[in-house]
C-alpha cells in the first residue's frame, strides 16, 4: 500500500515537470532545498511522500489533517540503533524522553501543529536514518494518558 502510493507520487512528479506546474517541487524550491518531502500527521500515523531523499537541506512541508494539535520530530538515528522506528525505547506513558534517549539526536522539530495547518521548515540533514515522529503527550478526560508516538506516528526516513 505504501509503495503504492510512492509510485503515484513518483507519476506525479514526472508529469509536474513535463507541465511545466512544479507543484510537488516548489515546497523544496521555497526553501532553497534540493529535496523536500510531503508529511502528512493525523490521528494515528504520520505519513511521507517520500522514504528517501539526498543529504543537505530538506524542505518539510507538514499538514495536519487531524483533529488534534500534532507535532513533528526529526530525529537523526545512531547508526547502531538499527530498530523498527515504531519499536524506540520509551517511558512509561509511551513517549520518547528527548532528554535522556540515547539512540540518536533531534536534528529538527516543528512544534503545535494546530489541526488543519500547514506548517514549514528546512532542515539539513546529513547521511543516516531518521525517524520522523509526533511525541505529543496529552492526558484525556478519563485521566489516561495518550502518547502520539505509540499510538502511531512516526516513519522512517532514508537520507543518502
Ligand atoms: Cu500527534
């Protein structure tokens, strides 16, 4: 399903281009990037248009199409931690401690995403793997707490 819809992406991208109407290039040409990528957040999962992009400054375009207030963070994978982005260490609530994790470092954030914004940012980044994550805690009327990474959101992002 998820190739599926890079594949479209790609189709899209070629026929951009050959129309002269560069939609899909412009959020990175905004930026100066060479690259950008597509992330869509909503309750539960986040969402790339891309699983690779190349190295240097990569234009995020984010949009929430949830309901909820979402954030993004791009967190720049040691290269031993080669664990599923879903399966990073967490604290007891199910979010990631982004003061003591020890498996790589927050290279980018784009914080408060209010539902139904856009929200943009260029971030450079080097080789390596990256999750891209929402790690909004919040607790809910019954006093439970809701961590957005466990619940779903966040994807595996390649830079080469
Ligand atoms: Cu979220």
């Amino acid at each position: 399903m998820r190739k599926g819809r890079n594949n479209i992406l790609n189709v899209l991208f070629s026929t951009s281009v050959l129309l002269a109407t560069p939609l899909y290039v412009h959020a990175g040409d905004k930026y100066g990037g060479r690259e950008a990528v597509e992330v869509d957040i909503r309750e539960w999962n986040l969402t790339l248009s891309k699983e690779k992009v190349k190295a240097g400054n990569v234009g995020f375009a984010v949009k929430n199409k949830g309901k909820e207030t979402h954030e993004i963070a791009v967190i720049k994978l040691k290269n031993d931690a080669i664990v599923h982005v879903g399966r990073l260490p967490v604290d007891k609530h199910g979010a990631i401690d982004e003061g003591t994790m020890d498996f790589g470092e927050i290279v980018g954030e784009i914080e408060d995403i209010k539902s139904g914004a856009d929200a943009k940012q260029l971030i450079k980044l080097d080789p390596g793997r990256y999750a891209v994550i929402c790690n909004v805690v919040e607790q809910e009327e019954d006093g439970s707490i809701e961590a957005h990474y466990s619940m779903g959101m966040h994807a595996l992002l390649e830079v080469e």
